[in-house]
C-alpha cells in the first residue's frame, strides 16, 4: 500500500516546475512576447509539520499571473461537494493553512491517477463562477508523465545531499521492507539558498 501523503507531496515537485514554466521567457528572439502560460495555478498540500497535537493539516497554494484582490480559494469536500474552508486572496502568490487534518485511509493505491476526498476551487468571490480547479490525487507515473522536462537536467540539478531515507514514500519496518513499495513513489521538496538563481529540487533513498 503506497502512503497517501507520499503521494501527494509528488504535486509539489510537479507543481513548482509548472509555476517555473509560466515565469520563464521563450527564446532571446522573443523577448518582447509574453510566456505562453497564464492559466491560473491552485493545488493542495499535506503539511508534514507536526504542531498543535495534529499533523497532516491541508494547505492551499497558489499562483496567478492575472491577480484579483478579493478572489476566493474554497476547499471542497469530493464527497458532500460542500465547502469546507474559505480564503479571500490578498495576493497574487502565497500559501494558506486550512487547519483541516488529512484522515488517512487503507485504500491500496495502483499506477494510475486516484482522486482523493478533496478538490480546491478558484472563483471571482464566494458565490461567483468557478475560474479553475483541482483535484487532489495521486501521481504514480509522474516521472513518466515529465519524461521531456526531467530528461532536460542533470543529477546535480535536480538532487542535493539531503536526510538518509527522506525519499521512502514509507516508514523503515523492522519486519522487512518491500523496496518496491517503499521507493517507486518518493517524496520530493523545493530548495532555496542566497546564491540559487534557479529551481532545485532535493531527493533522497
């Protein structure tokens, strides 16, 4: 059974190389053109931080190029399709904790696309039209899926030196491990220094 939580923190890696995508220009001879990419960004997160006597608290992030003071993020449940958390944007980047615990559940999870119990919608306000989605899920074929972007890097610009294990989509078993399981969906993370003019991400088994 692949962790829920593994399979999720995956969209930050995804996501943050979207987010890139839209920010970068398109070639020396196009300077005076705008990036293809302006559709709206929104996910969300599973916090792995561990405060206040709970963990798994969801987090909406995102990203819109065409910003909106008073835009609304609204997290909503897949099930009873009603809202669940409700945040009026002040700006057109950030992060927000929603303070809603993840309950993890046994479901077996295979290699393909799952939706899981939540989805985020973006709208004009609280009772406007929806501009944008998106599901949380899982992404068991993301490295397939990026084949042309990962195959663009190196090694050395993709993985740092990090924490022995953080990668391991499961906790170690003193009752053996299967390392299939344990290493096919691993956890990615975004890492920022003074000095680093670029995306890196960190990666460790």
């Amino acid at each position: 059974m692949f962790s829920a939580i593994a399979n999720l923190k995956l969209s930050i890696f995804l996501s943050l190389l979207f987010i890139l995508f839209c920010n970068v220009s398109e070639t020396s001879s196009e300077v005076n053109t705008k990036p293809k990419c302006k559709k709206p960004f929104i996910d969300i997160l599973i916090s792995p931080v561990f405060a206040n006597n709970e963990t798994n608290i969801l987090e909406l992030i995102w990203s819109l190029e065409d910003f909106v003071p008073g835009t609304m993020l609204i997290l909503m449940n897949s099930k009873t399709k009603k809202a669940e958390y409700e945040y009026k944007l002040t700006n057109p980047t950030g992060f927000v904790s929603t303070n809603i615990s993840y309950k993890i559940t046994n479901t077996t999870y295979g290699f393909k696309k799952q939706a899981l119990d939540y989805y985020v919608e973006l709208k004009a306000s609280a009772s406007g039209p929806v501009i944008c989605s998106s599901n949380m899920e899982t992404n068991p074929t993301w490295m397939q899926d990026n084949a042309a972007v990962l195959s663009k890097l190196s090694i050395r610009e993709m993985f740092i030196p990090g924490t022995h294990d953080s990668g391991a989509s499961t906790e170690e078993d003193d009752n053996g491990e299967q390392r299939v399981q344990k290493y096919v969906m691993t956890q990615v993370s975004h890492y920022t220094a003074p000095g680093f003019t670029h995306m890196t991400f960190w990666s460790n088994i």
